[in-house]
C-alpha cells in the first residue's frame, strides 16, 4: 500500500465559501497550522479564506460536530462528467455539495502487447492505493511505483502468449475512489527447444527414498541460469526447505535440507512455455514431474563396528554383519560419508577398476545381490566367501560385503535414494561421486544456486 497522502495535497478551492460550521472535523480548535502556516483563532478567518494556491486559513471556536466525509467509489466503465465549481461567487444559501475530483486511471498496453517492452499504468487526478497484475499462470507481477504515487511500471520480460490482467485502485484529494480492471495479452514467441530431457529417480510405478535428490537434465545448455531456475518449483506434501545447486548449464540438482518426510508425493515443474529464459530463447512447454517418497529406510555402518544398523521408520527393523574396505590401499578403504542407493543389481561381476588383467592387483568378482550406493563401485553386496570375517573384520576392496542372505534382504527393501550413512574411516567420499549431495554443508549447498 502508498503512504498516507500529505495534507497540502487539499486543493484550496475545496472549502472555499463554506461557513465555519461547514468545515471538516479535520480542521480543529484555536491556531491551526495548515500547510505550514498559522492562523490565530481571533483573525477571523473562515475555513474558505484563502491566502495562497494549496493553503486554507481555517479558525474556529469550537469543535466541528458533522460526520466526516464518506469516500465515493467509482468503477471505470464509462465517462465521468463533473460540473465546475465556481471559485470567487457568493456561496448559496443552505447546504452546499462540491462535485467529487473523480481520478482517471490509464494503461498503455495494448491488446497484443511485446512481452519485452515495459507497461506502465498512469492517474491522474488522484494517488494509486493499490495495484495488482496478475496472469493466467499464477503469476504475479511486481512492478515499481513513482515517487508521487501517480505512475506504475513493470521494466522487465512478460510470459510470451499469456492473458494478464490488471487491477487497480486510486483515491483523489476529497476521497473519492476509482476501481480500475482491464486485460492484454501478449505476444506469442515460438520456443526454440529448450526443455527438460529428463528428471532422476522419476520412474513410473517407482517409490524412492527420503534421501532422494531431484535431478534434472536440460535438452541444451541453459542461456541463462537464473532465468531457468526461477521457473523451476519443487511441491511437497509435507514442508520441507530446500535448494537447486547447478552441476554444469545442463544439469541442475535439488536438495533438501533434511531428508523428506516419509511416504508423500513430490512434484517437479518447470513452468517453461512461452517462457523467456535469457539470450534470444523462448521456452517450448512445461513439463511436470511425480516423485514418490516411500518408507524413511536409513542404515548407518560405523566400520570399526563391523555391523550396519538398518532402521525404517523410526524403528531398527536389522542389524546386518558387514565387512568393508581392508584399508591396504588408499583405494581398498570405504569411503566415509552419506552415500544413497543409486541401483539394484541381482547379478554383477565386480572388476577391479582401473587395473588391466596383467595388474596383480587385478580381479573379477561375480556377485549377488549388489545395491550401488555410489559411482565409484561400492556396494552392498552377497559375499559368502567372507561370512567369516562379516562382524569382526575388514577385509573387502571397499564395498559393504554380507551373506547372501542379508543382501538380498537389503536388495529386496531398498529404494532409489534410500541413505547409506558411512562412519569411521579416513577416506572421505566427494559430494560428486553418484549421488553423494548430502556429504555438503546446506550453506555451501545453497551456493550453487543461481538466485
């Protein structure tokens, strides 16, 4: 809302001829100090007397006793005609009733307006109260007043080929109001391809874990990150605080702050038609995702411990015998950290990586039951060759080894984005191995957003 208008905004003219008794309850007893001059209450002055364009010379005795002015609303649909007041005549007998100063609200939009060129709507005779733009896609928009509260205006892109209406409302020097609503629509722009080609984990039919990430991968480059991402919203069933981080022009990544509440649906938008997303590109469609989030299923593995505790919904449902990374090499520790499960394998041959077959350090494993839980080849996985060192010893290349029989238990419940917690080892893991996001700060998080 506009401030208060000042009180030398009162035209003179206004109470010119008006007896005393006539006067608003605004003007008050004894010396009264209007528009930055004094009038003594023995100067016999009426509340017409006028000594200056803008200045009344008011005095009385006593207080004013008639209700104050009542505010006259007009809504635009037709012209106003108002008789003129005369300025110097003898006033008439009786009680007298100026014309209302009707304000006269304008917009220079056209019916097919340029989406890059600014709007401005205009008063005269009156201070804008309020005004509202909003379109046909729940947006709304935020323009800038003047400094007199005569003008507004919008500097910056509209939606291409979008209906905005426009509200608005003014009130003049004696209180009368006009309400003010018109429409325009803007130009279309043809998309130039720039769009969502996919968004991980979303699969149909697919329930994914409370660590889960919204990964989101573009047809082409973004021509301008901050016009992309604030297009881009994420919704949730239950409140969550969260954050896009940018992995490269074409990748961007939300994440939430704490993992999401369990079993609700998440959607994605990017709201992109006729959307201008920087350069010379104009967004092609929008496009919606589903995500849902199922049980909160969260295991901890302290690998001093030798075991990984598995607990869903609040409750230990496991605790699984383990042996991780024997630590003979940097390469062999497991790598501490949030880790989330990233894929489902019932068979997999495990190959030492980066090493030829003639590396003695060379070996191909074949597994069961094997859940990714980053990029770099760890896993939790059947291992019935260990059994024995499973809750006593360390003695794997870095993946979470189990019987066959608990890592199909783990494989059979465990979702996409269901974390992994890692504890205990000297070999932290990077942010950007798999899906390794919760291993960053939230602050440093929030970084790499483009607003």
């Amino acid at each position: 809302m506009p401030p208060p208008r000042p009180c030398c905004d009162e035209p003179a003219s206004r109470w010119r001829g008006l007896r005393r008794a006539d006067c608003p309850p605004w003007m008050v007893l004894g010396v009264t100090r209007w528009c930055g001059q004094d009038y003594p209450p023995d100067s016999g002055a009426t509340c017409g007397d006028v000594s200056s364009v803008g200045d009344i010379v008011i005095s009385s005795l006593r207080p004013v006793e008639e209700p104050p002015l009542k505010r006259r609303t007009f809504v635009v649909a037709s012209v106003t005609t108002l008789l003129p007041l005369g300025a110097c005549a003898a006033p008439p007998q009786g009680s007298f009733t100026p014309a209302p100063i009707v304000p006269k609200i304008s917009l220079d939009a056209g019916e097919e307006h340029d989406p890059t060129e600014p709007f401005t709507l205009a008063v005269t005779k009156g201070l804008f109260e309020e005004v509202s733009v909003t379109t046909d896609r729940s947006k709304t928009i935020e323009g800038s007043y003047n400094e007199d509260l005569t003008e507004w205006v919008y500097e910056g892109v509209l939606d291409a080929g979008s209906l905005h209406t426009v509200s608005a409302k003014a009130v003049s020097t004696d209180g009368t109001v006009t309400e003010f609503k018109q429409e325009f629509t803007t130009e279309g722009r043809e998309g130039s391809g720039f769009g969502v080609a996919d968004v991980t984990p979303v699969a149909e039919g697919e329930t994914v874990g409370v660590g889960a990430p919204i990964i989101v991968t573009f047809t082409e480059g973004a021509p301008d990150r901050a016009e992309v991402e604030k297009n881009l919203k994420v919704e949730s069933e239950t409140e969550h605080e969260g954050a896009w981080r940018w992995m490269s022009d074409s990748q961007v990544i939300y994440r939430t702050k704490e993992y999401w509440g369990a079993n609700q649906t998440v959607t994605f938008t990017a709201s992109f038609g006729g959307v201008f997303l920087g350069g010379d590109t104009w967004g092609e469609e929008d496009h919606t995702a589903e995500m849902k989030i199922g049980a909160s299923q969260i295991s901890r593995a302290h690998i001093p411990d030798f075991h990984m505790e598995v607990e869903i919904d609040g409750e230990v449902a496991k605790t699984i015998p383990i042996s991780a990374g024997n630590g003979e090499k940097y390469e062999y520790i497991t790598a501490s950290g949030t880790h989330l499960v990233m894929e489902k394998l019932e068979h997999k041959v495990m190959v030492a990586p980066g090493k030829e077959e003639d590396d003695p350090d060379y070996y191909e494993t074949p597994v069961d039951w094997a859940t990714r839980i980053n990029a770099s080849g760890e896993f939790v996985h059947g291992a019935p060759w260990s059994v024995g060192s499973q809750g006593n010893a360390n003695v794997s290349h870095g993946c979470l080894n189990a019987s066959n029989e608990n890592a199909k238990w783990f494989f059979d419940i465990a979702q996409r984005g269901d974390p992994v917690e890692v504890t205990g080892t000297e070999r932290p893991m990077p942010y950007d191995n798999g899906w390794g996001y919760w291993v960053m700060g939230w602050d440093e998080w929030k970084e790499g957003s483009a607003l």
